[in-house]
C-alpha cells in the first residue's frame, strides 16, 4: 500500500526532507540526533529537492550569514558516500 501511495503522490518524499531540514534548522528540536537519523535516506532519494531546498535556505538568510550557512551544507555532505550503510549515516 506504502508503494501505491508514493507511486500516487511522489512529492510526499520531498516534503518529509523538507520538513526534517526545516525542525532540525529551526525549530527548538529537544533531539537533533533522532531527527537526523532519517535525512541521510532522504537525501539519497531526493538529491535534486536537497539542492533546491539547501538553495533556497541560503537566499533566504541576510547576505552576511549566507556563506557560513553554504559551508554547513557542504559539511553536511562532505566524504558522505551514497548509500545507507550504518557508518556512512553515522557520519
């Protein structure tokens, strides 16, 4: 059924990242960890919405604080390999 729905409705990927990027960066989250546990997946899957949400985000801040948060995001991904391997999330 899971399968149907996303077959149905593919954007629904797309607004969990979006979602999970907006709690982790902007909402008091108690527990960042547990959040982010299921991004590196979303990501994998959506690495086109990643760029235009990661894009958008950075626009978004003044002018003086968008080079640092640039810089967030390729730490985010730096030496991150595709795949969903235990050490490749903790990471």
């Amino acid at each position: 059924m899971f399968i149907q729905v996303l077959q149905q409705r593919p954007e629904i990927m797309q607004q969990l990242l979006a979602t999970v990027l907006n709690v982790i960066m902007f909402e008091d989250c108690c527990n960042q960890w547990s959040m982010s546990r299921p991004l590196l997946g979303l990501i994998l899957l959506n690495e086109e919405q990643f760029s235009r949400i990661r894009a958008e985000m950075i626009a978004q801040q003044p002018r003086d604080k968008q080079p640092q948060l640039a810089q967030w995001f390729s730490g985010l991904m730096q030496g991150i390999e595709p795949n969903l391997l235990t050490k490749n999330r903790d990471k």
